[in-house]
C-alpha cells in the first residue's frame, strides 16, 4: 500500500488507514535501529532538508538519524530568529531550497500554518515538524507507535492529556490521531489552558488533574512553558507544581498498569516529579526511540515507498 | 457636456424613490429635472444641435445616487506599493462609488494640516473621485494628545478616528469627543481593547482552538463599544462606530439607539459575506481587523442592517501588497482589498432578501453623507450630479489580478457575484464607464 499524500501537515488531514499503514511500517522500521550496522540503502540518493526555525533537539536529531540510517542526505538549517526578522522571507528561503531539489523538506516554524504555505507552493513534500500551537503529526505518531507496541491497542484506552492545551501541538495532534483511533481522551488544565470549545474535538474536559488521571491508562504530561507565567496564563511555578504536576500521590488514582508520557522537554518537579519521569511507569525515552522510526517510516512512504 | 441618463430604475433613498422608467438630466454639473420620458432634443432640438448632451440608454440599470464609501484606507502618503490615491480612486469610480473617506493611518499619519492638504490636492489631481480625509484624534496616533481639530477641519478633514488603533484612555476619548462636538465634526471609533485583543491573529472560537491561532475574543470588541456609548451617553455628543463585526456590539447599538444616544454605525462586506471557517487553510487573505466572526456574529450583522441599528456599509478598503500577504498567517498584515467587491456582496444581501434595494443603497449612500456630513447621497433635482448607475444582474467572476486597486488581497478571489457599476458621473462628468457597449437602441453611449 502507498501513501497517497505529498505532504504530512497534521493529523487532522490523515485518515486511520493511513495512520495505520505508517505505524505499520514504523514497526518494521524498529528492528533497523538496533542492528549492529544501523544502516538501509533504502533512500539512497535523496535528500532531506531539515529546516528548523524554533530550537529543537529531539525533533530534529530524530529527524536526522532517521533520514541517516535510510542512507538519504540530510541537511540541517536552524535558523535562529524568525524569517522576517532575519530579511528573508519563509517564501524565499524555501523556493532557494528547493532549487537545489530536494525530496523532503522538514519545517518546524513557531506560526501555525508556515509547512502548509510550503505545501502549497512547493514541489518537494513537506513534514510538518511542528508549527506553532497547531499541530505536531510526527509527535503524534511516535506517541501512537510507543502506546500500540507498550498495549497492543489504542482503541478503547483511557488517555489523559494534562497541561496547557491551548498553548500545545502536540495536545492537538495527539487529540487528532487518539480519538479517530478509538481512544477516550480527556484533558485536563485551569481554564486559561483549556482553549474555547475544546469539547468540539470530542474530548472529555476537566478542570482539576485528579478527575482526568482517573483509571487512566495513560496518562500524558504536557510541558508548562515557563514565558507562560509572564502572560497570567498561571501565577506561579510553585502554584502549578502543586495543583498540575503528576506526582507518586496522584498517580495511584490511574489504573495499576498506568503508562506516563512526555513529549519533551521535561520541566522535573514543575508538571512532572522526578519520581515519575525516572519511575517504572514511564515511557519517555521509549518515545525518543520510536520517533527515530516513525520518522524513518514517513520518509520512506512519502518518497514513494511502499508499507 | 450635458447627459440625459434614460430608462433606468431610479432609486434615491433621500426622496423614498423608487421608480421605473425615469429619466435623469443633468446639466452643467447639476441635476437639472427628474422625470419620465424627457425629451432627447429638448427646445426644440436645441441641446441636440448644439452637440452637447450625450445619451445614456440606462433600460434595466438602477440609477442611484453616487455611491460613498465612508472607510478606505488610501495608503499614500507612505505606503505607496500598497495603494496610491490614484489607484484607490480609480478603484472607487470603477465601483460606483463618488465618495470615499481615507483614513489617516498612512506614513506620516494624518495628524496635521500638511498631509491632509496634500491627500486632498493629489485627489484632485487624480479628478476622479472625491476623497474626504479623516484626520487622527491623537498626535501620531498615539493616544496621548489631541490632534489640532479644528485646523485639521479647516484644512479638509471630515472626521477624526485613530483608526487601526483604538484610543484605549477613556479620558482622552471623552475629550475628543466633546471637543469634535464642539465644531461639529465626527469621531469614528476603531473598538477594540488592545489588552484583551493582544497577540490575538484570528477570532477566538472553535476555529482558532482547531488551528492553534491566539485569539481575538469578541469581547475585545464589545466592551469599547460599550464604553464609547456610555462616553457619548455622558457626553451627550455623537460617535460612530467603525466596522462592526459581533452580535453583542449590535445589541449594544441598537439599545443605545433606543435610549437617544447618538451612536451611529458602520459594518464592512466581509462580515456579513464571511466567518472565520474561512481561515481553515490559513488564507491570509482572510485575515483581516477586527477578525472574520462566527455564523451567529454574521447573522446579527445581518439583522443589525435590516432593523437600522448599522447605518452604513463600508468597505474598510484595506489594500496591501504581496509581500504583506504571502508570509507566514502570524506575520501577515490584517486587511481586505474591498472597494471592488463592496456592491456586488451588498446585493447578495438584497437578493437574499435581507436587505431591500432602497435600504443597501442608503447605507452606501446617504447616510454616510449624513455621518460625515459632508455633501451628496441624493439626486433631488438642483443637486451635484453625482450618480452611478449598475446593473445588478451582470453576473461577473472576481478575479483578482483584474483589481484597479493595488491591493489584489481578497478573500473573494474566484467568487461568482451579480452586479456591476456601468457609469459613475462626479459633479456631472463621466468618471467611469463599463467599457462593454450597452444595447443603446440607436442611443447607446452617444
């Protein structure tokens, strides 16, 4: 089965069959990171521009290894400040770059919407590796990868999603891709988090994390941007630490065999205590390494593989 | 020359006209007789022997007074690859409009007898339209001190607005007020809370939650037009309300309205056309201040136009160049080209039912005069023969590069739309004419 798509720019747009295909290819792309030659010749030839105009070390290393270990070219450009502060313009940047023909151009950008004006202007296929508050497919997918490998399912589970929803990617893709795979999600924030008619995603909204961990099975932690507190969305760090972090008292609420999650980067003792970001419960670094063959599997796929 | 407009529908709000056919001459600048069937040669063949009346078969037009757009933004001096007075006004003639308001937000702002002379000297260069500038009510915009009113008043200027921004000290609006009041001129007030609107690119809603864009929450909006009313309230002077875009602030018109209080107010095309499930595709060409609202804000815009609590549609012609639009959606610059499309939508309110002819053409006609107080809005015999005429069945496609105005940035590009200005008199002279012949049966375009 092919992927009949140019471009991954949210989950929004992918149906479960193709959610399907790519975790389904992801799996099989696995087995190739813990060979002792990590190493495919599958994309040979091809080039892969990483274009990252927000900080980002996950994200992009992943990227990276992953276009790597398929034997593709990979390109880094991290571009500090934005576009437009730095003369050129996100158009231009990119039409330069695709003159040079690559077959992929992986974007982070902090405006929501920056990968789609690619999309449309652009011949190679474009990654959505993060833009703005909208969506973060490829998170979304590792994170649907690890919990189907760690449960043997998604349909049916209970997963809670806790933190600054408004201000969360990741939240929105992860709301995207759990609910048409069958799960029940909740979310969780003060209500300066929990943007207007979140409900309309057809997710479960609570005020308090206590309700929404409830018989969980998994439970995902969101990280609190700190500049947040500037903007009044909370009043403190402290405050937030004791009303929204996921801790070894709450956490008993959730079911016996609860799996934790993060998407990275951790604030330790802020929405997460050490205990549980170290503890038997969590699957963070299980994340990290999936993303590698997630990431590897969507390259494949959409340079014309098939899964 | 002279011209004796024949056959047409003449609809003129200002003398509840509503009548077909009715011929319209008019000579030396002036609406000179209204009535059925004049003759074409006059005395005796005079006028047609002296080769100086023309002709115009106007059979299944409507004929109404010149069209007035009350909030354009014009672009120069500053921002000239935006827009010039020039290509604004050719825009403007070429949609029937006679008037336009230009605001003063241009490079430098129009806070000051120099750059309102100088718009109204090369509107007249340009001889096409007339051009009212709106001069700011703070220095710079800036909402600090009060701009010179009444030298900006003698210099040409028909209204004071910051608009683009609100001035968000209500001290400082209250004194503009009282003093605009005080040498009768007008204060538009752009409504919107800069603290509650701040970082906000798109209306707050189920559509921004979707999109992940901060949101400008309605309220933003409401909450100064509010506080405006209860200014003029107190005051006890007018203030008109610029481009209305929610329910709530159509509610607090229409009751203002009732209590006495002077409130008139404006709503722009794009709010009764569109809502911010257009954005789903991060068009920037959407995006737009204040923002595109829900299904239920468009309705009560709608409802508002209909029962009078909005007095006037204006485009908020906010031409911007391609570099202001083809960027990321947070870095775009807010603003719809609308001059070309104004009439066209209005009609989709008349022939949806929502409007009548009589009440659309008022609300982009007379009353804006009466707002802005400035001349026009009829066509009562002895009146300046400012007059357009449209075709409100000429089904046309919008295509964007075809815009007169430098602004090709709409959210209407592609759209099927019926009616079309045909012929646009200014102080009695042809300023535009559809360059397609009309059926003249012998009369034709003379």
């Amino acid at each position: 089965m092919k992927l009949q798509k140019k471009d991954i720019l949210g989950i929004k747009d992918l149906s479960i069959e193709e959610i399907n295909l790519i975790l389904d290819t992801a799996d099989s792309f696995v087995e190739v990171s813990t060979r002792e030659i990590k190493k495919v010749p599958t994309l040979r030839g091809k080039t892969i521009v990483n274009l990252f105009y927000e900080a980002s070390t996950r994200t992009r290393t992943s990227f990276e290894i992953a276009g790597k270990r398929l034997s593709a070219d990979t390109i880094n450009i991290s571009a500090s400040t934005s576009s437009v502060v730095k003369g050129e313009t996100l158009i231009d940047t990119a039409r330069n770059l695709e003159a040079m023909n690559p077959d992929v151009i992986v974007i982070r950008h902090s405006a929501a919407g920056a990968p789609h004006l690619l999309a449309r202007l652009l011949k190679p296929s474009i990654i959505n590796a993060g833009d703005g508050a909208h969506e973060h497919p490829t998170q979304a997918l590792l994170d649907m990868l690890t919990i189907r490998a760690k449960k043997g399912k998604i349909a049916g589970l209970k997963v809670a999603i806790v933190g600054d929803i408004a201000h969360s990617r990741v939240a929105r893709s992860n709301i995207y891709g759990l609910t048409k795979m069958g799960a029940l999600v909740a979310v969780a924030g003060p209500a300066t988090m929990l943007p207007l008619h979140i409900e309309k995603m057809g997710v479960a909204v609570f005020r308090h994390i206590n309700e929404a961990i409830q018989d969980a099975d998994i439970i995902m932690m969101l990280r609190v941007q700190t500049e947040r507190e500037k903007q009044n969305i909370f009043p403190s760090l402290r405050e937030y630490a004791a009303y929204f972090s996921l801790n070894t008292r709450n956490i008993r609420r959730a079911k016996d065999d609860v799996l934790v999650m993060h998407p990275g980067p951790i604030n330790r003792g802020v929405e997460i205590s050490p205990d549980i970001a170290d503890g038997p419960y969590s699957i963070i670094l299980e994340q990290v390494t999936n993303g590698v063959a997630v990431r590897m599997a969507l390259l494949y796929l959409l340079t014309g593989g098939t899964g | 020359m002279n011209y004796l407009l024949k056959g047409g529908r003449v609809v003129d709000p200002s003398q509840q006209l509503d009548s077909c056919p009715l011929d319209i001459l008019v000579e030396r600048g002036v609406i000179v007789k209204l009535e059925d069937n004049i003759a074409k040669t006059g005395a005796a063949g005079r006028r047609a022997k002296s080769g100086d009346l023309q002709v115009f078969n106007l059979e299944g037009m409507v004929v109404a007074p010149g069209l007035i757009d009350m909030h354009t933004h014009l672009r120069e001096p500053g921002f000239e690859y935006k827009e010039t007075i020039r290509t604004g006004s050719e825009a403007a003639v070429a949609s029937g409009f006679t008037s336009i308001a230009c605001m003063p937000n241009t490079n430098p702002v129009n806070d000051n007898r120099a750059v309102t002379e100088f718009i109204k000297r090369k509107a007249q260069e340009c001889g096409l339209v007339r051009v009212y500038p709106v001069a700011t009510i703070t220095v710079g915009s800036e909402g600090a001190h009060l701009a010179e009113f009444a030298d900006l008043k003698d210099a040409g200027a028909v209204a004071f607005s910051d608009d683009g921004k609100p001035v968000m000290n209500a001290g400082i609006m209250r004194r503009a007020l009282e003093y605009a009041a005080s040498i009768g001129m007008p204060v538009i007030s752009h409504c919107e809370d800069l603290n509650l609107s701040a970082g906000g690119l798109m209306n707050e809603g189920w559509i921004a939650t979707k999109l992940g864009l901060p949101g400008i929450p309605g309220i933003a909006e409401d909450i100064m037009v509010a506080r405006d009313i209860a200014l003029a309230g107190f005051t006890g002077t007018p203030v008109h309300i610029a481009h209305v875009s929610t329910k709530e602030a159509v509610s607090l018109i229409r009751n203002a309205k009732t209590r006495g209080i002077g409130v008139t107010a404006e709503t722009a095309p794009h709010y009764f056309s569109l809502t911010d499930e257009f954005l789903e595709e991060f068009d920037t060409n959407g995006k737009v201040n204040p923002p595109l609202r829900t299904p239920d804000d468009l309705q009560a815009i709608k409802e508002g136009l209909r029962d009078g609590t909005i007095d006037a549609i204006a485009s908020d012609h906010a031409p911007h160049g391609r570099t202001d639009k083809e960027v990321e959606f947070e870095y775009a610059s807010a603003g719809i080209s609308g001059l070309e499309t104004s009439l066209a939508l209005g009609l989709r309110l008349v022939e949806e039912g929502a409007l009548t002819l009589t009440q659309l053409i008022e609300k982009m006609s007379i009353m804006p005069a009466k707002i802005l107080k400035i001349p026009g809005g009829t066509l009562r015999v002895g009146s300046v023969a400012d007059i357009t005429a449209f075709d409100p069945g000429m089904a046309w496609t919008v295509a964007l590069p075809l815009f007169r105005s430098r602004g090709k940035n709409s959210p209407f590009g592609g759209w099927a739309l019926r009616g079309k200005a045909v012929l646009t008199l200014v102080n009695g002279e042809v300023k535009y004419r559809n360059p397609l012949p009309l059926d003249g049966g012998g009369l034709g375009w003379g």
